[in-house]
C-alpha cells in the first residue's frame, strides 16, 4: 500500500485505502474497500444500496469529527506498515 497516490495535504481528511491497483478510497468507500476483505457479498450490498451507504457515511463522518477527542484518549504507538500481499 502507498499513501504516494493520496496527495499529503488529504492525509488527515479521511481515512484511505489504496488497493494493489492503485485506486483510492476514502472516508465511507473506505469502510466499504475494507469490508470487502473479509465479506465481498456484504461490501457489494453496501455499494448497491443506497441507503446502507448513506448510512455507513453519515456513521463514518460522526465518527471522524470526533477523531481528536478519540485519538487523545488512546496511547501513540510505532506505525506499523504492512506492504501488500498479492495471490496468483
């Protein structure tokens, strides 16, 4: 994964995921791109019905305006990055 196709100025917007094919998803698409891992069926609902997404965005952005009073109450610890792991 490479934050590199993520300009750094959109880094503390939103989460991001970016996939062995280099596209970008952020903020709800995000959790989506990560539901997929473990459940595709679950994350193709997710994308095809409209007011799940809604859902998943409206609960996301609750969440990330109050990243700072979160993040304060957990500990730094050392970034841990795992690079890519490509089956075939």
């Amino acid at each position: 994964m490479t934050a590199a196709k993520v300009p750094e100025a959109e880094w503390p917007e939103s989460m991001h995921v970016v996939g062995v094919d280099g596209r970008v998803a952020s903020a709800g698409d995000a959790v989506i791109a990560l539901t997929a891992l473990s459940s595709p069926w679950k994350a193709r609902v997710q994308r095809l019905v409209p007011p799940m997404r809604h859902k998943i965005d409206r609960e996301y952005r609750q969440l990330a305006d109050r990243r700072g009073e979160l993040s304060a109450k957990v500990p730094d610890a050392e970034l841990v990055v795992d690079p890519p792991t490509v089956f075939g």
